[in-house]
C-alpha cells in the first residue's frame, strides 16, 4: 500500500470543500425539482396593481350616487314612490342591491374562482363593470330611476367576481412574508374607489336650480367613469395572468396540490363546520356591515346636523376611508411580522365600538371638526379591518381555497350590512340618528364577544413550519448516509 503524503491542514481543507459542493449540489437539486421549486416574480406587482384598479372602479360606483342621495331623490322624484320612508328605502337600495345580489351568487362565484382561476373572474368583472357603467349614461332623465337600478345591479354583479381575489391573488403570487402586505393592497383598491366614491360626486354633481343643471352634471360623471371603467377592461384583458410559473411559498405549493382533487362542496362543508369560521364570518359580518351601514346612510346622518353640506359630507366619507387605509396598511405591517391574528382582531373590534361611541356622543355638539376626527378613529379600526379578517380566515382554514373563505366572510358581511342598513334607516325614521348609533355600537359589541371565543389555530403557518422543519430533516438525512466527511476521516484515519 502506498502512503499518501497529506498534510492535517490540506486534509481539513479537502473535507471543508466537498462537504460545500455536497451541500450546494443538494439545494440545487431541490430548488429546480418541478415539484418543490419556489419563486416570486416581479410580475405580481402588477397583478396586484390591476386588482387594485378594477377594484377601485367597481367600489366607486358601489357608493357615488347614495353620497349625493338628497340631489338623486330630487331629480328622479317622479320616478319614485311617494311616500318619505320608501322614497328614502328605493334609493338606499342602490347601495343594498350591491349586498343583496351577492349573497345568492357567491356560490357559483366561488365556484368559477375554484375551477377557471381567477383570470376568468377578473375579466368577467371588469367587462360587467364597464357595461354598467355605460348603463348609466342612458338613466340620464328623472323618468328612468328604474333604469338606473338595473345599471347598479349590473355593476352589483361584477362585484363578486371582485371581493374574492385580494387574498387569493396574494396567495398565489406572494411570498409568506408578504402575503398580509399584498392582501392589503388588494383591498386599498376597494378602499380607494369608496373615498373617490365620497369625494367626486359632491363636487361634480351640484344641486343646481334646476333638474337641466342636476343632468348634465350627472352626464359628465357618468361619461367619465365609463370611459375609464372600459379602458380599465382592456388593461386586464391584456396583462392578467392566472398564477406564476411556480408557486411563492411551499404552504401554497402545498395547497395548489391539495386543490387539484379537492371538490368544491366538500370545502364549503369544511368551512361550514369549522366553528372557529363560524365565529369569523359572524365578527367579520358585523364589522364590515357595520362600515357598509355607515357609508350608506353616511348622507342623511350627517345633513341632519349640518344642513347644507353636501360636500362636507363627501370629505367626512373621505376622512373615514382614508384612516380605513392607513389602518389596512398598518395592520397587513403588523400581521406580517407578528401573525398574532386574533388578538389584532379583538383589538380592532375594542377599538372600532371605542370610535363608535365617542362619534355617537360627540354630534350633538355640531362641531365639524369634531366629526372629522372622530370619524378618521373609527375609520382607521372599522375599515382597516377588512384585510385582517381575510387574512385570518385563511390561516384558520388552510388548506381550503383563500378565495373561498373570502367569498363566505364577504357574503356574511353583505348579510349584515343589508341588515344594519335597513334597521339603521327605520331606527332614523323612528328615534333619530342617536338610536342608529346606538344599533351600530351593540353590534360591534357582539363582533367584540365573537371574536374572544375564536382560537387561535393558525394553520397556515403551521404548515409552513412544518414543511421547513421536514426538508432540514431530509437534507440532514441525505448528507449523514453517505457524507465526504466521514470518507475523507476514515481516509485520515488511515494515514
């Protein structure tokens, strides 16, 4: 046998480099198997950019004719029925038919979202959206009330291709660390098309002297978002994909594998007989209804303190949804980087009947800027809720689709909100704004109870734990049955 002349610092240094290139052939390995690869793209920014925009449109016309409901009832006046209460209820219906057209057809949405993706139900939407929107531009005339609701309903309609996609998008494109972040930008859109919705109509639609003037300010709103609502169409046409090459995350990766021989009545069934769900859907219903509720009635509420000021009742709608997003943003911030979901929601909740109240008891002051303030407080809990909750309903979920469990709390929200808007709209007739406030601060008080008997399973995150800890198994396992450092030791151990 001949005797190798190798020194103890090159013999280190050999066994130092092959357990590298082991170590880098194995990772490699791993990362371009088709079956385990993950990645993100730079693509998902513009798909979450899209979402946002068609969002936005389809928000926007959710709520730009109830923020100016005293000039509509004044120009389609012989259109309406002539009592003060149903009168007041058909044009609350505007914003209603937005709840009401949902709840049947969440089913088969939720359905399309599973089996088409969510290319076909972004496309769907965007093309119902801009139909309506051109709809609209022939309800022009007092006598044409009734066609101007069949326009809503038409954008109604496209909604629930919409409400959906935030956390579904999110999840298929994003990153665990960014997921939470992503879904709050999805929902900016919804955010940003209310506070448009607020803030555009007072100041276009002027309530002018005559019905001419009302119309032709009417026309020039309607012409300008059907203009943008179809060019809106053709971006997504173009630029929307389905899902990215590879999926972002192992959970996701996980899940799409799941998803594939998975029947949609057997994930409805599983989220039905989940009572943390259960739980959610009611807390999520309730806070959501609640800012539906509020928006609605936004109009009436504040002209009975403050006579004369449609357009501080636009800017007040804006105050509140603006503090929605910061409070979205800060939350999806604070979820990615401590995911304690639940207690994030209870808080929320705690904070929102906080809001709530101080509003309530604050108005009888017939301060603005009272008002102002206390609406950006609960804004910010109240309407920067909505990400949090969807966010939540996939974790406590998992592996079930996340546009499914969104579809179901959104549809509980639209549940209550038609609910809270109709009771919230007696309550004025009967009690005055004072019983409505009151009817909204119970109803947060029971989110609040709901919430606290939810557990904190978080089941998404679980698995992604999991998986990690599996693979560094695996590797472990790989490296030690046949290891160049244990050939190169017996080697050294033979010299």
């Amino acid at each position: 046998m001949v005797r190798k002349n190798i020194s103890k610092s090159d013999l280190n240094e050999q066994i130092l480099e092959k357990i590298a290139e082991e170590k880098n052939s194995k990772e490699k390995c791993f990362h371009n198997s088709p079956k385990m690869q993950i990645q993100l793209y730079k693509r998902r920014w513009i798909m979450i950019l899209l979402l946002c925009l068609y969002a936005m449109s389809n928000a926007y016309q959710w709520i730009h004719l109830n923020i100016i409901g005293n000039i509509i009832i004044r120009y389609y006046n012989e259109s309406l029925p002539d009592n003060k209460f149903q009168r007041e209820t058909t044009l609350d219906w505007l914003s209603m038919v937005y709840m009401i057209v949902y709840i049947p057809l969440i089913f088969p949405s939720t359905f399309l979202l599973k089996k088409k993706g969510v290319r076909i139900c972004a496309v769907a939407g965007a093309f119902l959206n801009a139909l309506g929107a051109w709809l609209k531009v022939a309800c022009v005339s007092p006598d044409r009330f009734p066609v101007l609701m069949f326009a809503q309903t038409v954008c109604a309609i496209a909604q629930i291709f919409t409400l959906g996609l935030p956390a579904r998008i999110a999840a298929v494109w994003f990153g665990p660390k960014e997921v939470s972040t992503a879904t709050s930008l999805g929902i900016f859109g919804f955010q940003l098309g209310v506070a448009l919705g607020f803030l555009v109509p007072p100041i276009v639609v002027k309530n002018g002297e005559t019905l001419e003037d009302i119309g032709a300010d009417l026309s020039k709103m309607f012409y300008a978002g059907a203009g943008y609502m179809t060019f809106l169409f053709l971006l997504i046409l173009i630029l929307f994909k389905e899902k990215p090459p590879n999926p972002p995350s192992r959970a996701q990766m996980l899940a799409l594998q799941n998803v594939r021989g998975e029947h949609y009545g057997k994930s409805l069934r599983n989220l039905f007989t989940n009572s943390s769900f259960d739980l959610l859907a009611i807390t999520f219903g309730v806070i959501i209804g609640c800012s539906y509720a509020i928006s609605t009635l936004l109009n009436p509420v504040i002209l009975e303190y403050f006579p004369g000021q449609e357009e501080s009742v636009g800017q007040i709608g804006l105050t509140i949804v603006l503090a929605g997003v910061a409070g979205s943003f800060v939350a999806g911030f604070w979820l990615d980087r401590t995911k304690t979901f639940k207690g994030t929601t209870l808080g929320i909740n705690l904070l929102s009947l906080v809001g709530m109240l101080i509003f309530t008891f604050t108005l009888d002051l017939k301060l603005l800027w009272v008002v102002f303030l206390c609406a950006g407080l609960f804004g910010f809990f109240m309407t920067g809720y909505l990400p949090v909750g969807l966010e939540f309903g996939a974790e406590i979920t998992y592996p079930e689709s996340e546009g499914i469990s969104s579809g179901l709390l959104n549809a509980s929200a639209e549940v209550f909100g038609i609910i809270f808007t109709i009771g919230c709209r007696a309550m004025m007739n009967e009690v005055g704004t004072f019983g409505l406030n009151l009817l909204i601060s119970g109803a947060l008080l029971l989110g609040s109870i709901c919430t606290g008997l939810i557990p904190a399973n978080y089941k998404r995150q679980k698995a992604e734990k999991e998986i990690l800890e599996e693979l560094d198994k695996d590797m472990e396992i790989v490296i030690s049955e046949k290891s160049p450092m244990t050939e190169l030791t017996d080697e050294r151990s033979t010299l």
